[in-house]
C-alpha cells in the first residue's frame, strides 16, 4: 500500500517557527527607518493634498488619490549554491478624476510635485474625452468607512540577506537530507515582503467630512518554499511545499517544511496510469481552494453584469447541496485576506455568502452593484478570508478520514493548466495524485485529466474534510465531489 505524507506531517510544516518576531508600528515619522520604507503616512497625506488640490484647481467635482510604496527580499538558492538575491522597492501614485460622470486616471512612480501636477492634469484630459458612465462615481457616502479597525496586518521581517539565505539553504537541506532518493532540487527560496498606502477622496470640492473616504495602513507577507526531487531519469518526481504568513513568527520551521516537500515527492514515485473512467474524485485542501475561489469569480460583478458566467441571476437559487455554506470575514486579527475597507474605502462586513446551498450575496465593487441595480459589497478588489464548511463535517474528518469516504476513486494533489470556462462551467484540467481503493492509497498516478462541469461538481460535493489548509484568503478541507471524469490511457 502506497503512502501520502501524514496528516501529521503537514501539520509539522504549518506550525509556527521558533524565530520571534516584533511587530513594528505603522510608517509613520521615526518608524520608517524601521519597516525599510521611504516615505511615512504624513508625507503620502502631503502627496495626496497636492494631488487633489491641483485636480480642485483643475476643475474636477470629485477625485481620488492613492499613494503607495513596497519593499522585499527574495533570495533563491538551489543544491546549496546561492542563485539569486533581489531587493525590490516601487511606489505609485493614482489619481482617478471625475468630470460628472466622466472619469479619467493616470498614475505615476515620480512623486516630484510637477510630475505629480502633471499626472492630475492626464487624469483630467482622459476625463474630459470620455464618454459620460451613468453608473461612474465615488462611492454612496453611506457606504464609506469613516472608521476601521486595526487589524494587526503589518509585521515587517527585519531579515538582511544572510540571514535569508541560511533559511532556505536550511529549507533545502532537510528536503535532500530525508532519503537518499531525493536525488535533486529545483531550489528554494525565502520572500519578505512589506508595503503600505494611503488613499483619499474628494467630493464636490470638499474633503474631511462624513462621507469622504480618507484612510490606509500598512502589510506585510513572509514565505518561504522548497521543490525537491525524487528518483533518477525519467523515473524523477517533484513536489513543493511551502508556507507564507503575514508574521514570520508565524512561520513553520524550515526544516519541516523541507521534509514535508521531501516526503510528497517520495510518495509520486512508480506512478501508474489508470484507464478512462468515470469515479469520486477528492481534492486535496490546498486545491479545493481553488474550486471556491472558482465560485468567488463566477459571482463577482464584472462577470455577472457583463454576462460572462454560467451562474447569472443565481441569487437566492441553490448552487451547492444543502450541507454546503460558505462565509466571508473581513475582519479576522492578522488574515491573509483581511481589509478593514475595499479598494474603494467601503467599508468591509463579516457575511454569509451561501447559506444551505443557496447563494445569498454577490462580490460587488461600487460599480458592478450599480450596473446591476444593486449594492455594493465592498468588494472591490476581490474578495477577503472566505470559508467553504460542511454541516456534516466532524472533527475527525482529516485526509484519512476523507480517503475513507472516498472509498475507490481519485484522490489528486496537483493541477495543471487553466481548462476553466466561466461562461459554460466546463472545468477540465490536467492532474497528478493518487488511486485510492477501499480507502486507501494504492498507487500513485500521473498524466490523466479530469473533467465535468462547475455546476455538477458544486452540487456533487459530499463532504468537506476538517483538514483546513489556509491558502491564502480561500481556507477550505479537502472536497469529495461524487464524480468527474478521468481520461487516463
């Protein structure tokens, strides 16, 4: 009997590292030597006055600005020789200008004060030849977040290149060190990240009122990740694995992470190929963040009020059986997804996006809810800690639990190619995993896809495992759908 990586094993590779982390206030004054920024909050508020004066001057009725910077790491290595090491800064300014209901924008990365004046009048010139939006505008002032929460998102990694280096040679030293065959690397690699932005309104002239959006804060985003591989020949296999959090306190060691990457490519050795068929299929939990944020897309407004998708009008139809519900949270302490406000300065609520089934919200920005004769969301920008449960789902439903209700079917670990049609709900994609029969592994397999369509595979889903990984924004278990199609030889 074939064995996958333990359900104990990757908890290993999630938890947190031992290396201690401090949070570091937002870029403000004598901070910013602090977080490896260029410019603090006061001078991106400077940035954003003159900007909206000029577009005042200008005669623009409402305006927006956005000023932001980033900075990062990111070293590779590979078989214990240093490849890369790259630094990374930008900076942006945007400046959106409304005429009525015509709107131009233009940006810049040179935040001089006449470059700055001479992107606001762009802005202007777009708007003055564009043709009226009835839908174009600011946000409703009702729907402005004139306070937000402090959501703990920035926890800068005060991390210099030799010291990320040692990580993910680290990383890459457990992966070839767990078994003789693990005979390569395609290299790992370590990323900190860090940025912050500030953005403002104005409306009819005016700033600083009720209504007006004036706001931003600062995040980050740390990982690292190893690729190792097994065998020799034609006969190799690879895996990866990873983690990526906002904190590097939060982090799992290195170590587990290299061996957890080594033993997923262990277990792909001696792959079979099945013939054709049609049987149960799971995913594992990091894949099926993929079908929801699938189902993210297919109900976010651009689709639906253009007519792109095959779920037009499913609000309030049933979509998923009824042990499914699905629910976003805005506002969980240190999210990967998490945002006090949308792209827009509207502010964010905790909802249920799909209760029982049945689609109870759309992911709208400002424009898409107008287009549709709606509301927004506040969810321009995408959409923030979605969670895809079960109502049958129990606590000791991990991944050997779920290979059980499996029973004989297709357990896959990896997808290959973008085969989704989000106008129709054709999903067809490669794919590489394992043949499960009676409940367990028997042998691994490769070069087979797997195809249905998304509306079969929402209503097929029998259970959800308990096996949450975080990936991402998207935190979902493994998904058993009752049955897709295999092409194998």
């Amino acid at each position: 009997m074939k064995k996958t990586p333990t359900p104990a094993a990757r908890r290993s590779a999630a938890k947190p590292a031992r290396t201690p982390s401090v949070a570091t206030p937002q870029p403000d004054g004598a901070d910013v030597a602090q977080t490896g920024f260029q410019y603090s909050r006061a001078q991106f508020e400077a940035l954003a006055d003159l900007a909206l004066v000029r577009a005042r001057q200008l005669g623009a009725s409402d305006a927006g600005v956005e000023v932001s910077e980033g900075a990062g790491l990111s070293v590779s290595v590979r078989k214990g020789e240093l490849e890369n090491v790259e630094r990374n800064r930008d900076k942006s300014l945007g400046i959106t200008v409304y005429l009525g209901q015509r709107r131009g924008n233009a940006s810049t990365s040179d935040f001089t004060p006449d470059a700055i004046r001479q992107t606001v009048q762009a802005a202007y010139d777009i708007a003055r030849f564009t043709a009226e939006d009835p839908v174009a505008g600011l946000p409703d002032e009702q729907d402005v977040a004139n306070d937000y929460p402090e959501l703990d998102l920035f926890h800068p990694w005060a991390i210099d290149s030799e010291e990320a280096i040692r990580i993910a040679l680290r990383c890459e030293a457990a992966a070839l060190s767990t078994s003789k065959k693990i005979t390569n690397s395609e290299g790992a690699g370590v990323s900190a990240q860090q940025s912050h932005f500030f953005t403002e309104h104005m409306r009819g002239g005016e700033r600083g009122r009720a209504g007006i959006f004036r706001g931003g804060y600062a995040s980050s985003r740390h990982s690292f990740s190893v690729a190792p591989i097994a065998g020799k020949g034609a006969k190799m296999q690879r895996d990866y694995w990873f983690s990526s959090q906002r904190s590097p306190a939060d982090l799992a060691s290195p170590e587990a992470v290299g061996r957890y990457a080594a033993e997923r490519a262990l277990a792909r050795l001696n792959p079979r190929k099945i013939a054709t068929t049609e049987c149960p299929v799971l995913f594992e939990a990091p894949l099926a963040a993929g079908l929801l944020g699938g189902f993210a897309q297919a109900v976010s407004g651009g689709a639906l009020y253009r007519k792109t998708t095959f779920l037009v009008d499913s609000l309030g139809r049933q979509v998923f059986p009824k042990h499914i519900d699905i629910f976003e949270d805005p506002l969980i302490l240190g999210g990967k997804g998490s945002a006090p406000f949308d792209d827009e300065g509207v502010r964010t609520v905790a909802r249920q996006v799909v209760g029982a089934g049945c689609v109870k919200g759309y992911f709208l920005s400002t424009y898409s809810a107008r287009k549709l004769g709606m509301r927004t969301t506040g969810n321009a920008g995408g959409s923030h800690n979605l969670y895809l449960t079960s109502r049958l789902t129990q606590g000791g439903d991990d991944l050997d639990e779920m290979l059980r209700k499996l029973g004989t079917g297709l357990f896959v670990t990896e997808l290959m190619g973008q085969g989704v049609n989000y106008v129709t709900g054709d999903y067809s994609r490669g794919a590489a995993g394992y043949w499960v029969e009676n409940g367990q592994i028997a042998f691994p397999v490769q070069e087979i896809t797997i195809a249905g369509n998304l509306k079969d595979m929402f209503q097929g889903i029998e259970a959800v495992g308990a096996d949450v990984y975080g990936y991402g924004a998207k935190n979902v278990g493994s998904v058993l759908i009752n049955r897709m199609k295999v092409a194998g030889s």
